[in-house]
C-alpha cells in the first residue's frame, strides 16, 4: 500500500488535546505516533500511566499492548504518517501576548521529516493566519526536497477537559483547508474520528471561529461577574437571579459567577484576539474590559471571604477548598486561585488550600480538610471533597460554585 493511503497518525504534543485525540484516532482503526519533546511525559506515557484525567491508564494501556500507540521524543518518524496533527500549547508571554514559539518549533522540528502528500493539520488555538503566514512558511523553507506537495489545514480543537458528555467524537469539528485537495483530505480524516465534521470556507474562518467561541465565554463570565458584585450590594443572590432568568425559553443563556476564570483556554486566547485586532490597528475594547474584570474578581472574592470571618479574630486563617481552574481535573494552569491566595497572602493572611487532584502547587502541598480556618472559600468544587465535614463543624464558607446551596454557615458569592 502507499504509504500516504495507510492509516499511520502522527500527533505532536500529548496533553490535554493530544492525548484524548490519539485514543481517539486507535478507536478509529488509526496507527498513532504521539510525539512530544517532554521526555519524562513520554516515559510516563509509554509505561501505561495517563497524564490527563480525560483518559483512563487502562484505556492508555489497551492502545499500547494493542501495538497502535505508542509516544515517542523522536520527530524523524513524522516521515511514515500520512497525517500530522500539531497539538501544542499555544500560551501568552510575559506581555501577555500571544506566544508561538512552541508551535514554530513544532513546526521546525517536524519539517525536515515530512514525505510526500502529508496532510499537516493545525488543532492549537491561535490567531487568523496562523496556519498560512507562520506554519506553512516555515515547513516550507525546511521541509526536505521543495517539490513534496504537503496538505495543509486548521481544525482547532473544542474539548472540554472533564467533560463527561463532550469528547472528540461527538463534537462537531471545524475544518478549513488551505485549498480544495486539502479540505478533501482533511475532512476524510476528520470524518474518520468525529461523528460530525463542519467544513469551513478557509483556515482563517476556523481559527477565527475559535476565537470568537471563547472570547463569547470570557466576556459572559465577565458580565456575570460584574452582575454578581452589583447583586451582592443589595442582599440579592445572583445565582437565584440567574436560575429565574434562565425560565425564559430564548434569548437567555446562563454562565455563573466565580473566582475568575483560568486553564489555557479562556483567559487566553481571548488575548489572541486582542492581540490581533491591536495588528490591524483595532482595539477590542469590549474583550480588554471583560478580562479586567475577570482579573479583579480574586481580590473581591478574599474581600467576601474576610468579611465573614469573626471580628475577634486578629490574624485570620483562610481555607481555599479546590484549587485547579476546574472540577474534575487537577489542571492548575492560568487558575484564578493563585490570585485568591496571593492577594490573601499580601495581607498577611495565612492561607491553605486543599485540592484531592492537585498534589503540589506553586511549591506548595495541600492541607487536610481539619486544618483549623476562620473562614474557607469553596473556589473549585472537586468531587471527593467532604465538604459536609466543615458545615457540621461550623465553619463559615464562602460558596463561589452554586453547589451548597442553603446551609448553615455557608454564604454564596
Ligand atoms: N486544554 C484544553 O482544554 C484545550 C481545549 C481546546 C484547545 N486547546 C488548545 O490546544 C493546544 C494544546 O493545549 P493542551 O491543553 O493540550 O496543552 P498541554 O500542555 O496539555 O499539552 C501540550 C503538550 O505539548 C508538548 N509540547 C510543547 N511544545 C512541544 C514541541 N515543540 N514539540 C512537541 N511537543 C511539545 C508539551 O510537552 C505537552 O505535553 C493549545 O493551543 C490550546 O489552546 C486546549
């Protein structure tokens, strides 16, 4: 057989994306390579042991003996794949502005190893032109003989790490190709893993359309952050506020309030598009007051919690119960946590926290549920936290999740 006709996938970059995809893709009957340049995760990976919560070590250990999967450090064997997908991370720097570096070396690293008719697919979230203006101009300055025709396309990934009813599968995937063999190709691989593949006009329309989904829950979060302090002032509780609206059979979708909003997905790629809009000399005003917003509720939130604690009480000891951005995974990128605690501990506050998927952060290790506290700020709510414990015992909490509704002692945000 062709070797460009033979179901062998190679995925750069085996986190939170990649993985889920390259179990995925053996479920589709594909040969997956799943490269990443972090040596000990290849490691781990290789001995049966899954990095990210979304896939079970028995279903990792099932695709390994299987002989369909494997993870490797080495980019030469992108040569035998008939498809390249690139999953890495696509953060911001110092500036908070995009970072593409993980993605050019990506692209580098890969380059000289790519054959003849691969198809290259993008899944990292990033700006319009991504694909076109920085990918392909360089795979194309290294890749090895100039005449090898390459495939190109953007399939931004959309999954919600945690998400027991959202997978790779069953969600809709765009794709927007570089051209007409290409968008063949890529919605035949496509329509290989996922039950519903949308064909888009161009690979900026995707990449846009990423944008635009994430950006759409920054700023909702946002309003109902803001909506939340304008309803606290006046005794109302924002998420019966919330419940009530959602009656209302159109026009109305609930988001609800919180700490703030983290993981690598919507605090920043958000900050893509302003980035971008500031390239084409534009502001997105909307989008830069929404992640200020965003960005202020930690500090409102420890405010909430110390006005709960007693008045006796000169040096206040605070308890922040789940610590990852989300419940169900031990992901503690971007979290708004870390400002919870460190404006808490600017203070002077001494502060734990307690997290049964987080083992260690930010040099810091977890304290039991009878660590004595004044006052705990329930920030993330994990399942496996016996949180039932502290309202017998009398604490004081402040709800920031909607899930204790009602109980003694526990105050919503
Ligand atoms: N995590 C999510 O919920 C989510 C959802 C949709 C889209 N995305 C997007 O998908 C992309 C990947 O995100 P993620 O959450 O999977 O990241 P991740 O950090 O979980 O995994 C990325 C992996 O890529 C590896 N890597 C980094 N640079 C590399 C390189 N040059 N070559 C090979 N491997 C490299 C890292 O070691 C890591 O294992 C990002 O653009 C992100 O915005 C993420």
């Amino acid at each position: 057989m062709n070797p460009k006709e033979s179901k062998i996938l190679a995925i750069i970059g085996q986190g939170y994306v990649g993985l889920p995809l390259a179990m995925a893709a053996v479920d589709a009957g594909w040969t997956v390579i799943g490269i990443d340049n972090f040596e000990a995760k290849v490691a781990q990976i290789n001995s049966g042991k899954s990095p990210v919560e979304d896939i079970s070590d028995n279903q990792l250990q099932t695709a390994l003996s299987s002989g369909a999967y494997r993870s490797s450090t080495d980019f030469s064997s992108v040569a035998t794949a008939s498809v390249i997908t690139i999953c890495v991370p696509t953060p911001l720097d110092e500036r908070r502005e995009p970072d593409l570096s993980l993605l050019q070396s990506a692209a580098k690293a890969i380059a000289p190893f790519v054959s003849n008719e691969t198809l290259v697919v993008s899944e990292s979230t990033s700006f319009p032109g991504t694909l076109r203006d920085i990918i392909i101009p360089t795979i194309d300055s290294l890749k090895p003989i100039d005449s090898l025709k390459i495939y190109f396309a953007s399939a931004p990934e959309r999954v919600n790490p945690g998400d027991p009813v959202w997978n790779q599968k069953n969600t809709p995937r765009l794709v927007g190709a570089l051209d007409a063999a290409s968008q063949v190709k890529a919605l035949a691989f496509y329509e290989s893993i996922c039950d519903v593949v949308v064909a888009v006009s161009s690979p900026e329309l995707a990449e846009a359309a990423k944008l635009l989904e994430n950006t759409f829950r920054l700023v909702n979060i946002a309003f109902i952050n803001e909506f939340t302090q304008l309803c606290a002032t006046s005794g109302i509780n924002v998420n019966e506020v919330i419940d009530a609206a959602s009656s209302k059979p159109y026009g109305f979708m609930p988001f609800r309030p919180g700490v703030g909003v983290g993981g690598h997905c919507i605090p920043v790629d958000p900050l893509y598009l302003t980035w971008w809009a500031r390239q084409n000399g534009q502001r997105a005003e909307f989008v830069e007051t929404a992640d200020s917003i965003n960005h202020a509720m930690p500090k409102y939130v420890a405010q909430r919690a110390l006005e709960l604690v007693d008045s006796s009480v000169t040096k206040p000891r605070v308890l922040i119960l789940g610590v990852a951005y989300k419940p169900g995974v031990g992901d503690v990128r971007e979290t708004p946590v870390s400002h919870l605690r460190n404006y808490l501990c600017a203070q002077g506050i001494e502060v734990a926290w307690h997290d049964p998927l987080v083992h260690i952060w930010e040099g810091s290790e977890p304290v039991e549920l009878e660590w004595e506290c004044d006052v705990a700020v329930l920030a993330t709510n994990q399942t496996g936290m016996e949180i039932e414990g502290l309202i017998a015992k009398g604490v004081q909490i402040l709800d920031c999740t909607n899930s204790l509704k009602k109980q003694p002692g526990v105050t919503p945000l």
